[in-house]
C-alpha cells in the first residue's frame, strides 16, 4: 500500500467514525484501525493514534498525541498526550498529559492521573488521585487513596516482581518508597520521603526515614569561596 492508499484508507475511516457522531477538528495526523469501535460524542483531537481491537465510550476526550492500543475505555474519559496498551479505563476517568499505562493496568472510575505517572499490571481503585511524577507497578491500589509526589512502587528484587497493596483512603506521602511485597493499611499514612518495608496497619502512620542533623556553620567556608569565585566575574 502506497502513501496515497494508507491516508485515503485511514480517511475513509474517520469519515465513519463521523456518521456515527464522532468528532474530529482534522484528518491530519490521525490513525485509527478498522477494528477500533467509538462512541458518539467522543472528540479525537490531532496526533492520536488508535490500533487493534479497542474500544471507546461516549463523549471522551482523546488526545492530541495520543496512542490508545488494544484498550477498553469507559465514557467521559479525558486521555490527554498519553499513551494505553492492553488496559482498561472505567468511566470518568482523567489520564495525562505524559502518562503510560502499560499492559493489565485496570483504572477504575473517576481516576485521576497526572502528568509522568506510569502504571503497570495494577489495579487502581474508583476515584483515587496520582497526580504526578509517580510509578505504579504490580500494585492492587484501593478507593479514594491519594498519592503525592514522586511515589515509586518498588516492584522488582532483581529477581522476581513483587506486589504492593494499599488500602482504600490511605495517603501515601511525597517521595514514598514502598518496597514489595508490603502492604499499607485502609486510611493508612506514610510520611514524606520514608521508605517502606514492613506493613503499615489500618489508620497507622509509617515514618521510615533518618532524624534530621543540622551541623552549624559546616557551609560558610564554602560559601565564602562561593561569593568570591561569582564576584570576580
């Protein structure tokens, strides 16, 4: 198939899509599979690409610069500069920008999740929040739990891959560590930055990190030299 076959191809299918109230701006930069089934209502914006055998609720926002492969998705979903393979999102949902859901990741209804988070072969539970800079591997994540910042599931020994549980409404803190296996209780805390590798009960609080130490004056030679070396340039 020549150039001018694949985008008369491709074209033909937007324009399918079309009829059955599919929304599109442009053609341009748009690739959607024969077998790829969407909802009326929905808006594709430019740079989506959408392959094999997946399907798309109503009135989802999809894109731009997106690819969607061999997914399920629910209605009212928002897929912002993203990328899904093999996964289901349930309705409601908002994914992006610059996420990556990887293959047997389940997001349940009214997730959010933000920018450079990746999810892979986890569950994540109705209406909680990872906002942002945050991996997600080998996880059963419960309801309503809040992720901050810089949250790593530490899935992998060397070895053997490993899972982590959290329970529904726990918090788990800016620059959390949780090594697998472990779990984290329902309503559970872990403090920012704290590495975790025992268990957390239910309603507990998990400090896991080292007593702050300040040393006086340890950095005023060093500034010193700091302040001269920038003043005579």
């Amino acid at each position: 198939m020549n150039i001018l076959d694949s985008e008369k191809k491709y074209l033909d299918i937007i324009n399918k899509h079309m009829k059955n109230d599919v929304k599109f701006f442009t053609s341009h930069g748009i690739i959607i599979d024969e077998e790829v089934k969407i909802g009326k209502g929905t808006i594709i914006y430019p740079g989506t690409i959408i392959l094999g055998n997946t399907i798309i609720g109503e009135n989802c926002v999809i894109g731009p610069n997106s690819m969607i492969k061999n997914s399920i998705f629910g209605n009212e979903i928002t897929f912002n500069s993203s990328q899904a393979t093999d996964s289901v999102v349930e309705s409601g949902s908002s994914i992006g920008p610059f996420s990556q859901l990887r293959p047997n990741s389940h997001i349940c209804e009214k997730v959010k999740i933000g920018d450079f988070v990746e999810v892979k072969n986890s569950t994540v539970g109705k209406g909680t929040s990872i906002a942002h800079l945050t991996y997600i591997g080998d996880s059963d994540v419960g309801q309503h739990v809040n992720f901050g910042c810089g949250v790593v599931t530490v899935n992998y020994d060397g070895e053997t891959k490993n899972r982590t549980t959290i329970g529904d409404y726990a918090f788990i803190g800016c620059n959390t560590n949780l090594i697998a296996p472990v779990a984290v209780g329902n309503g559970a805390y872990t403090a920012a930055g704290s590495t975790v590798t025992k268990d957390v009960p239910d309603a507990s609080l998990a400090v896991a990190r080292a007593r702050q130490t300040n040393i006086d004056n340890w950095a005023e030679t060093k500034l010193r030299g700091y302040i001269k070396k920038h003043s005579t340039k």
